[in-house]
C-alpha cells in the first residue's frame, strides 16, 4: 500500500512537471534580449583588459562603456518588439532580468573595479594599510550595487504589470539608468580627461548613490512612454534637436548630462516635496498658530 502512494505521488509530480514545461517561445525578442545579455558580457570581457590596452585610439574600458550602451538599446527593444507582436509572456520577463543582471548589474560594478584598481596601483607611497582598506571599499561597493540591482529587478519582476499603461513610470531608478552613469563617467574618463582622476575617485560614492536610488521607492519616469509617444507640444521637439546636437558636438559630456540628469531629478524632486515643502508647512502651521494665540489673548491695556 505504501508504495502505491508513493508510485500515485511520482506520477502526479511528473504531471504537474508537464503542465509547466515550456512549448513555445518567441523568437525575436527572445533573440534581442540575449543579445542584451552578450553585449554585457562583452563589457566584462574588454573591461578585463585593463585601462592600458586600446584598440585604435578607444581604450578598451571605453570599449566596455559602449557595449553596455548597446546592451541598453537592446532591453528597450525586445520590450517594444514583444508588446508590439503581442507576444509578451513570463518567460521573456525572467530571461530579460537575468539579462539585465549581467549588463547593468555585473558589468558595471566590474568596469568600476577595474578602473580604481589602475588608479590605485598608482598610490605606492600610500600607507599600504590605507590602500588596502579602499581596495575592500571598493569591493563593498561594488558587491553593494550588484545586491541592489538584483533586488531591483526581482522587485520588479513582482509588482510589473504587463498592460501597456503600466509602463508610464517606474518604482526606484531603472538598473539601465543607474549602470548608464557609471559608464557615462567611465566613457568620458578615458576618451577626454584621461589624466583627471577626480572622476575615477567619485566612482565608488556615485556607484553607491545610485544603488540606494535603485532600491528606493522613489518614481522615475518612463522616457519614451511620457515624452516621445502620442501629440506633445512643440516645445518638445526642440528640445530633442538640441539634445541631438549637444550628441553629435560632444557624445560623452551628453552621456553624462543625460544619465546624470535623469538619476538627480526624480531624487532632487522627491526631495523637494518631502523634506522642504514639508519644512515650509510646519513653519506656516506653526505662524498661523501663533497669531491664533495672539488674537485669542485680550489686550491688559484696554
């Protein structure tokens, strides 16, 4: 008897084991998004290299930048081609967040690591003491914003619903956008002010400040959804062709007004209602009461 139970629960496992094996796939966006998913890999791969090594006149960090730029077209893409052909499903949901964890999550925090280990090897009359404590800074920062960008996504994945007007704004900093200022500021380093280490040295202290924005519950706005789809004013237009010719002038200082920009605003406007208008409540409360009191008390003169 106890093995007919047992042999009834094995078929009934595989059973249910059937039900939930996957059938079919779609194949585009499937495609674009492992594309995504190779592009980051390719940033570890060039990143790796070091900041000495160069192919041409683009050192290969700035190499790994670019892929990470190409891998962010690649996850706006396969979105837009799955909703556009109807085909999005939970299967492309999970294999774009894996995706998404190795290009916006591993690979920048790697491309910073490599690019601070160069600039620290460079500190040999340091304390050597000194030098090993911000070498295992930069290791906590950089496991820091991995942790973050994977909670993010799994967060994401939890509450994202796949209805079209859902996608207008997002909870906390998108993980494209928090990888996009590392790498804007790694790009601009390494092609224009190579020799300027300030950049490299703030790469730890940004790459945590936009970890925190990544896990806040801070609302970002969906760039292409609110600015770029359906009538808008004619304002907007001009805007985007000035955009494109600070692009075409200078590609990396309008990396970083663009990324920069975007992960300051939502932070500089939450801010702004939370903690100052807040501040300017109670003191307006606080005035009101005042003359509350002072009109309420009879006059000892009269």
């Amino acid at each position: 008897m106890p093995r007919l139970k047992t042999q009834a629960a094995k078929e009934s496992l595989l059973r249910r084991v059937r039900k939930q094996r996957l059938k079919y796939i779609t194949i585009l966006p499937s495609l674009i998004t492992i594309l995504n998913g190779v592009c980051g890999f390719g940033a570890i791969v060039f990143a790796s290299k070091g900041p000495t090594a160069s192919l041409g006149q683009f050192p290969y960090l700035a190499i790994a930048g670019y892929m990470i730029l190409l891998a962010m077209i690649a996850d706006m893409l396969d979105g837009r081609v799955a909703r556009m052909s109807r085909s999005t499903s939970s299967f492309g949901g999970q294999l774009d967040s894996l995706c998404d964890i190795i290009s916006f999550g591993v690979a920048p925090a790697f491309l910073m690591l490599k690019v601070l280990e160069y600039k620290l090897a460079g500190l040999a009359e340091l304390n050597p003491a000194f030098v090993s404590f911000l070498q295992r800074f930069i290791w906590l920062v950089a496991a820091a914003y991995i942790s973050c960008a994977a909670i993010r996504l799994a967060r994401f994945n939890v509450e994202n619903e796949e209805d079209e007007s859902a996608h207008m704004s997002f909870i906390g900093l998108p993980c494209p956008a928090a990888a996009g200022v590392i790498v804007s500021l790694v790009i601009f380093q390494q092609e224009n002010v190579p020799q300027f280490n300030a950049i490299a040295y703030a790469l730890p202290f940004l790459t945590l400040a936009v970890a925190g924005l990544m896990v806040s519950r801070i609302r970002y706005p969906h760039i292409v959804n609110q600015y770029f789809k359906g009538k808008k004013p004619f304002a907007h237009l001009i805007r985007v062709l000035l955009l494109f010719a600070f692009v075409i002038w200078s590609r990396q200082a309008a990396l970083v007004l663009i990324f920069c920009s975007f992960a300051a605003s939502s932070f500089v406007k939450w801010l702004y209602y939370k903690v100052l208008r807040r501040r300017g409540y109670l003191a307006l409360a606080t005035e009101t009461a005042q003359g509350a009191v002072e009109i309420s008390e009879p006059d000892s003169n009269v």
